[in-house]
C-alpha cells in the first residue's frame, strides 16, 4: 500500500478503535476522500466493538466468572492487535475473526 494513503488514512483507523461511537464516527469521515487503509481498519474496530458487546451481553450471564473473563480478555487482547496495527500503518486482520469483519462489512 501506498504510504500517502496510509498517512492520510491513518488518523481516521485510530479513531475508529475508540468505542462503538469512533467506529461511527470513522465512517462519516471516510465518506468523502475513500482511503482504503481507513476502510479496511473502521470493519475490523467495527467488528470488534459489535461482537464485544453483543457477545458480552450474552456471556455476562454466565454464572461463570472464568468464561466471562476469558471473554473480555479475548476481546481486549484484539482490540489492542487492531489498535497497534493501525498506529503502525499495517493492514494486519485480527486473529480468528478478522476476515470475518472484512466480509460481513464489506460495503462500508
């Protein structure tokens, strides 16, 4: 990938790992000048925030303290995968999940 269009990119990635609400936030700033690096970042934070808290409603049911744990450390351990990636202007996808993101979030 070009560096210009990591550069340029790079502000509107990092944002998009800052809660479900930069995810938002990073799509509305990659409407007008499309960087692909951005894009490619805002499905997988998108991905992670959605599958942290949908997933997470779900397994904070579990009398389990282990499992919820496990879960929440699972989530954070991709979270900051994606977040570093995005710092050092790499299109890493996240361990087990991330073509997943890439798919199912592809029209963004």
């Amino acid at each position: 990938m070009e560096n210009n269009t990591v550069e340029q990119g790079k502000t509107t990635a990092i944002i998009s790992y800052l809660t479900i609400l930069g995810s938002i936030i990073a799509i509305f700033m990659n409407l007008e000048p499309k960087n692909s690096f951005a894009k490619f970042h805002i499905r997988q934070a998108l991905g992670i925030n959605l599958m942290f808290w949908v997933l997470g409603y779900f397994i904070g049911y579990f009398d389990s303290w282990m499992i919820s744990s496990a879960f929440y450390v699972f989530g954070f351990i991709l979270w900051v995968y994606g977040f570093i990636a995005a710092v050092q202007g790499e299109e890493k996808v996240t361990p087990l999940v991330g073509s997943y993101f890439q798919d199912w979030f592809k029209n963004l």
